[in-house]
C-alpha cells in the first residue's frame, strides 16, 4: 500500500522505492527446511525409510476413532 498510515496521503515513488530498498537491506532471511513428500521414519538400526503418502493414509486409518 503506497499511503502513509497517519494520514492516508500518498507516499512519492522515489520515497516508496528507497524505503523498500532499505527494507531489503535490513531483511536477513533464515534457513528454510527442505521439503520432500513422504513421512521419514527413523529405525533403531540407524536407517531412515521414507513411507509414501498413500501409506501414511492407511497407516492413519489404523489408529482407530479420533
């Protein structure tokens, strides 16, 4: 939204642009986990199967009511 809060008047293009650059500047963006379909399941041997997602709906059908 290109308005200033307090009063709604707009807010000049060169004014917007230098506030979104020093945004940018200030904006120090975290690790981000990596993704993958399945559910890893960790064995006591150490190995790590991964179940598809069609398993893991059937293996939820099998823990009873909720």
């Amino acid at each position: 939204m290109r308005r200033r809060m307090e009063d709604g008047s707009p807010v000049p293009d060169d004014e917007w642009h230098a506030n979104l650059r020093r945004l940018l500047d200030e904006w120090c963006p975290g690790p981000r986990p990596g993704f993958h379909s399945g559910l890893s399941v960790r064995q006591d041997d150490g190995v790590v199967r991964t179940v598809g997602p069609a398993a893991v709906a059937a293996l939820g059908e099998g823990l009873g009511p909720r």
